[in-house]
C-alpha cells in the first residue's frame, strides 16, 4: 500500500501544499491518540465554556482546537488559520502561501458515547493583495487547493481531494502511517438512503416535508421506492457514508430561530464538503444554489445543505422549488 506523501507527489501536488497536509496528518494522529484512551486519559465530558458558536464545549473540543493551532502555526507555508470554535483569525508566517479553516472535532457530541467524530479541514490560496484579518478566508470554495477530513471510528481514516478525484487513507496504527486504501471514491448518481434529523420536521419548509412525507412512503408513495434512513449526529460520519455507498444528506433551512434559519458553517463544513462530494460525482447544493459559487461575506457563515447522490439530490430540489418564498410565510 502506499504512503501519504508519494501518493500527494505521484499526483503532483506541490511541494507547499504537500507541507500541510503533512501538518494536518501529525494533528489527525495526536487528536486519534487522545480519542481512543477515551476516559483512560481524562478528556470526556463538557466544559464550563461555549464557544463562538454558542455551544457548549467538550474538553477535547478545546483540545482538539488547541492541538491544531498550535502545530499548524509551526508550519511556515501557511499564512493564517480559522476554526469554528473561534471568533476570530490566528495569523502563522506573513510569507505563507495558504490558510487552513478547520472543524476540529465535529460531532462532538457524540464523543461521550464512544461514537463517530471527526475533523474537517479546507485549504484555500493565501490571497496576494493587501487583504488581512478575516477577509482572508473570504473566498469561494472554488478557491479550495486542498480539503476533507479525517474520520476517528473503528479505523482512523483521511479523506481528501486536491481536485483530482477523492483519495483515502487508513491510519495503520502498527506503523503509524496513513496507507492508501481507496484512490478514488465514486457516489453512486441513485440511493435508496437518506440522512436528515427528524426531530426539526415541523420546523422545515413545506416542500422539504413534502419531499421528506414521500421518502417515508416507500414504494406505496409517489417514489415507488422504498428509502433507509440513517442519522449519525455527525455530518463527517453521515458524509462519509454517502461517499462510500451514496446516499442524500441534508440540514435544511427551518424556522425556529429567524435569525439563524441554518446549522452548518460554510468554511468549516459546506465548502470542503460540497468538494469532496463533487470530486466523487455528486451535487452539492443550498436548496438555492450551488455550494462552491456562494461569496462569503463572514468566517461563520451558515448555509442549507443538500448532498449526496446526483439524481435524488436533484429530485429534492425540484420538490424545493421556490421554497425561498414560501419560507417566510411559514
């Protein structure tokens, strides 16, 4: 099996960006360390803060966070980093040619019950003019040079594209490296799978129930089809399933917070995301457009999401059409 780094020269990626994704796999491997001593090493359970977000923080949230910063920073190719948990920028080296936004732990919550978390990672170009702070990170995700994430499970695996196709690697915890295990993950354009937190149904727009009621009615529905459902609590784990076998996964807009209509952030989440689902074939969409195409206009922006298999995730959508209306007078 191969080894990380040839594999990134093979495919010719630079030598820089080579450098990062080094950096990020030593973070996967301390961060995959820490998660399997589990209660052994004393990091479970909350702590007294929230975060940016307004949530309430794991301990190896702030671990995780903490452990990526810092040696991310040590590496001098990149020039800034973002992460969920926080308000705000950490400048690295003023030379650098790259800036890392990051999830650290998402899923989070599933950490106490020994159950599937993972780190999300997006690698963008270090613009060349007289940006600084937070306007950075504003770009498209069609800016992205590098993202995936790594998935802490029974293995700990790394999954990533520069754009050529969907690469995944497995920790072999014998030697310590990630070996390549599947060099290009295709999402099959149908599924019979879906993935959405039914607990916020009377929340969404009427066309999402719509579109939701006929899943649920199997092959007596309007479908002639009968769908799974599976619901992890962690977009990196539900994602993962749709790259391994296809499959729709959404958190659409909903109306219990007016101001906040969405869940997911846009540079930690959607962007390396909707690439990696792209990279595999799929379409990765808001429910008003494409993923990749939105301009941020902040660093924790949040979005609807809808990915996954081609064909249904276009299905959705046209049960979406011109929900934008009708979502404010719901």
């Amino acid at each position: 099996m191969q080894r990380l780094i040839p594999t990134l020269r093979r495919d010719h990626v630079e030598e820089g960006l080579i450098s990062v994704i080094n950096t990020l796999q030593i973070c996967a491997k301390e961060i995959s360390f820490r998660l399997h001593q589990g209660e052994l090493a004393g990091v479970l359970g909350s702590t007294l803060d929230e975060n940016i977000q307004g949530e309430t923080q794991k301990k190896l949230d702030v671990l995780a966070n903490q452990l990526l910063k810092d040696i991310l920073l040590e590496n001098s190719h990149i020039r800034a980093v973002a992460s969920e948990e926080e308000e705000g920028i950490v400048d690295g080296h003023t030379t650098g040619d790259y800036l890392v936004a990051f999830d650290p732990l998402d899923g989070s919550s599933n950490i106490d019950i020994n159950s599937m978390v993972g780190t999300i990672f997006s690698v963008l170009p270090a613009p060349k003019d007289d940006r600084q702070g937070v306007d950075l990170f504003l770009q498209p995700g069609t800016n992205q040079l590098m993202a995936g994430y790594v998935l802490y499970g029974p293995s700990t695996m790394l999954v990533f594209t520069t754009g050529n196709g969907v690469r995944v690697f497995t920790l072999d915890q014998k030697v310590g490296e990630f070996l390549l295990t599947d060099e290009d993950l295709e999402i099959p354009a149908d599924t019979c799978e879906f993935a959405i937190n039914m607990s916020n149904y009377r929340h969404w727009q009427p066309q999402m129930r719509a579109y939701i009621d006929h899943l649920l009615a199997g092959d007596t529905g309007p479908r002639c089809k009968n769908f799974n459902m599976r619901w992890i609590a962690a977009m990196v784990a539900d994602v993962h399933r749709v790259l391994c076998r296809g499959g729709l996964f959404t958190y659409p807009w909903d109306c219990r917070m007016p101001n906040k209509p969405y869940k997911l952030r846009l540079m930690y989440e959607g962007n390396p995301m909707a690439w990696l689902v792209e990279q595999a074939g799929g379409v990765a969409h808001t429910g008003e457009q494409r993923i990749l195409d939105i301009e941020p206009t902040d660093i924790h922006q949040r979005i609807g999401v809808i990915l996954g298999s081609a064909n249904e995730v276009n299905t959705c959508l046209e049960y979406l059409q011109g929900s934008q209306s009708a979502a404010t007078d719901v």
